[in-house]
C-alpha cells in the first residue's frame, strides 16, 4: 500500500455488498473479488473502513427509491455499493492532502451522487468530506455520527435558521429517539433552544440523557393536546418518516415559523411521473404545501443531506468535547449486513445501526462489551441490540 503523493499504485481486492438490481435487501450480495479503488484526484483519500452505519437511504434504494434520479442525474447505474458514512484509518493520499495522512483514524460521508459507498472495506472520497476521528470515541461511535449529523444540521442551521448565535428558539423534535433526531436534540441543545421532544413510552430514558427539556409520549391519548399547550414553536423538524398530515398548528404565526420534514416527495415523484413530470409535480407539492399557511409567515420546508465540510468539523468538536454523544441501537458484523438492512427498514431503532467491519459475531460480542463497558464509565448513551442469540448460535 502506497502513500501520499502516488495516485494510482494502490492494488489488491476487497469485498463489498454491492446492489445488484431493484428487488429489494435480497438483491444485495458480498462480492469478495472487486479492486480496491484508486485514488484519482489530488485531494483524494483512501479510507480502509472499520465501520460504517446504515441509513434509511440505504435500506430504501434496493427497492428503487431514487432510481430515476440516481441514474439520470448523478449517472449512477447498478451495480452500485451503499453506504453513506463511515469511521476507518487512511491508507492513501493525493498530493493535495494537507491535514490528512496514511495511518490517520478518521470519519467521514460518501455523498449519494458519487456513485460508490462505504459498506465495503475500501472507499475513496475527496478530502473535504473527512476529518480526524474525535479521539475518544470507538470506530462504531464515530461512524454513527457523519451522515445523520449533516442532515440534522442541514435542517436546524441551514434551513431552519438555529445555530449558536441565533438561539433562545423553541424547537420541536418529532421522533427524537432516531438516528437524525436524536442528534438534533443535542444540536439545539448545544445551540441553546429550548427543546420539546416526542418518543414512544420505551425511549423516554434515552431522550432524558440526551438532554430534552420536555418530552411527550407519542402514544399517549393527550399527546397533540400537550403539544399545543406548550405554546408554539419556532422550529419543528419531523424525524418520523410520515409523508403527510403534519400539524401546522403547532408553529407560531408572524414569526417565520418553519415545519421541516425529512421525506420530501422528490425522489418518489421523479420515479412515477419521470423526469419532467417530477419536476413539475414538486413544483407543484411545494407550492400546495405552503400556500395556506405563507400568509401566518409559517413554510414547509424539505430537508436533505448536504455536505458541508466545516459542518463535519464541528460535529467532530462537539463529539471529541463530550457535547455530543452518540446513541447506537445495534451493531453487526459486515457479514450481517443484511440484517442491519431489514431491522432499519423495520423502524423504531433508537439511535443508529451500525456494520463493524468484521465477520465473526463472537468477536463482535467482545468488541460491543468494551464498547459498553467504556461508555458506561464516561456516561455516555450507548444501547446493545444485536441479537446475541444469533452470535450464541453460531448464525450469521
């Protein structure tokens, strides 16, 4: 394995779950034989990945979710590897490279439209999408942490206006106990909003540690009336999948109040009316969503991912000074991806869903105690969920 400066002596195979076709997690397959990847450019890395998590995008796309635009606009054809996020160690760099170099501990995203993923035991990206892995967190922590926390930040700051100077702001998190929700809660937080949080009966003790200054019961009978007895928010940023009966009531007037949701209808219209009559049915769902509500100076607001390079550096501050902690629901071995991908399509993980990339379960199991064992110690919020029968049984 070469280092910096040299762009295209990398050599060897690899394995990588590589989407094969449109039938769903079953279409998925371990290719054991694929060449490592190269780095092409100057400010490119090689990562050799140690974890990576798995995202609702992921479990998603082998369904088609996304075809049309994959494939028209980002020229993304099968056979495809996924994975949107990862932690590993720096094998390779371009000559461009200033503040990364081959043996750094690091994390990072792939941006959806590169064409490539990070479920796989290699994986080149350019440089501003890495930074040093904060020190004192895990490759499972670490890998939690990227792709949820800039799309979290993407809502909150870019969109929603939050940020450490514009705070004192009433947000709600619809659906907290999630991978992005959970590190919106902190975000606000950090940021000094007051918080209102909604989660399921089980999670309310996970959503305490994270910090929330009010948490609702989604399942109780006076959940909306509670809700609405708090007064109005400024923000609302809905982790909960839904794709439509959002309560508009629940934002102020006259104040720019703005609803973000996560599942914004474009991908979804592009595959069913193609690529201009997506185009104009967007058009048209943005406008139907807001024209009632614009006038009280309230907007419906779609949030996507978007990389942002000093967004990921400060994610990676706020980890490495304790403020923001990951929450893992579970964790699988690289051979049981499969399973990662049923249990997020699945809902109602607390947290992230992580693969580590190695293939024994038994091994897994040790390196999941010592995670445990060293969370536990610095109070950090950390929830075992793999099946331990599993590794017990000697399954994959």
């Amino acid at each position: 394995m070469t280092t910096r400066g040299d762009l295209s002596s990398t050599e060897g195979l690899m394995s990588a779950w590589q989407l094969r076709d449109y039938g769903g997690v079953e279409s998925l397959e371990l290719v054991k034989d694929l060449p490592i990847p190269k780095i092409i450019s100057s400010k490119d890395v090689l990562i050799e990945v140690k974890a990576a998590s798995v995202n609702v995008l992921d479990a998603w796309m082998p369904d088609g979710y996304g075809k049309v635009v994959f494939e028209t606009f980002f020229r993304t054809h099968l056979p495809v590897t996924l994975g949107r996020d990862f932690a590993g160690i720096v094998r390779e760099v371009g000559k461009g490279v200033t503040e990364l170099k081959p043996g750094d501990e690091c994390m990072g995203v792939v941006p959806p439209q590169s064409g490539t993923g990070s479920h796989a035991q290699f994986v080149v990206v350019s440089d501003s999408f890495v930074v040093m892995k904060p020190s004192n967190l895990t490759m499972v922590e670490a890998a939690s942490i990227p792709y949820a926390g800039l799309t979290a930040w993407s809502g909150l700051r870019n969109i929603g206006g939050l940020g450490e100077v514009l705070n004192g702001k009433d947000v709600l998190i619809m659906g907290a106990a999630g991978g992005i929700g959970s590190i919106a809660t902190q975000l606000c937080k950090i940021w000094g909003s007051k918080v209102v949080s909604t989660c399921s009966t089980d999670a309310i003790p996970v959503i305490q540690n994270l910090g929330s200054d009010v948490i609702v019961d989604y399942k109780s009978a006076d959940a909306n009336s509670k809700l609405r007895a708090l007064g109005g928010f400024d923000v609302i940023l809905d982790c909960t999948g839904k794709w439509d009966g959002y309560d508009y009531d629940l934002l102020k007037s006259c104040v720019n109040a703005k609803y973000l949701t996560l599942v914004p209808p474009i991908l979804n219209n592009f595959n069913n009316y193609g690529v201009i009559g997506g185009i104009l049915k967007t058009i048209y769902d943005l406008i139907a969503a807001n024209i009632l509500i614009i006038f009280k100076l309230k907007t419906l607001r779609w949030v996507l991912f978007s990389p942002n390079s000093s967004a990921l550096r400060k994610l990676r501050d706020y980890a490495q000074n304790e403020k923001l902690k990951p929450l893992i629901d579970s964790v699988f071995t690289f051979d049981q991806l499969k399973e990662a991908y049923y249990k997020m399509k699945a809902g109602h993980a607390r947290g992230k869903i992580v693969i580590e990339m190695i293939s024994d379960p038994k091994i897994l199991l040790q390196e999941k105690e010592k995670i445990g064992d060293k969370m536990l110690g610095r109070k950090s919020i950390f929830v075992l969920a793999l099946c331990s029968e599993k590794a017990d049984h000697g399954q994959k």
